[in-house]
C-alpha cells in the first residue's frame, strides 16, 4: 500500500496554516475574500487560498478517504418492522437486514 505524502516545499506558510486554510474553503461555505479576512484577523496574510485549494485539496481529500475506516459486510444494518394480522390479532415482525 502506498503512503501518499503531501510536499508543502517552497511554500512561505507551514503546512498547517495551509491545510486549515484550504479546510476552511472547502468545508464552509465561504468566499475567498471571507477566508482571507478571517486569517488577517489571525496575523496571517494569505491571497493565494485559490492556487491552493487547487493544488492541495485534491490530495488533502485522497488523504482524509484513506483514514476514513469503511464499512465492512456485517458493519451497517437495518431494522425492518411490519405489523401482520392473523385471524384479528396483530402481530409485530421484526427483522434485521444487512
């Protein structure tokens, strides 16, 4: 299984102002100028939130669906009920789909 590792090299902000930033754009629905306000608030004066988000939110997503534990066959169920009437008296069914 290969580890795929996100290289924020030549980069003027460490990688976590970075990831919390394109987070912030693609999580909420803010707007670039909204996102840059809220980090000029912070001390931070960030204009390049689009490159990133194009460079770094399609590796940050790949790396979030890789930790992301999956369903396995046993895991999800339902509970299915139904109520059957046998000669006047009614009777609850229940039954557990996977």
């Amino acid at each position: 299984m290969q580890v795929l590792k996100i290289s924020y090299k030549r980069h003027r902000f460490p990688p976590q102002i970075i990831g919390h930033v394109v987070w912030l754009y693609v999580r909420f629905n803010l707007s670039l100028r909204e996102v840059e306000e809220m980090m000029l608030a912070r001390g931070v004066d960030v204009s390049t939130i689009r490159r990133w988000t194009v460079k770094f939110g399609p590796l940050i997503v790949h790396v979030l669906r890789r930790r992301r534990p999956r369903p396995r066959p046993g895991d999800v169920w339902h509970l299915d009920e139904v109520v059957v009437k046998i000669a006047g008296r009614s009777y609850w069914l229940r039954r557990a789909v996977d």
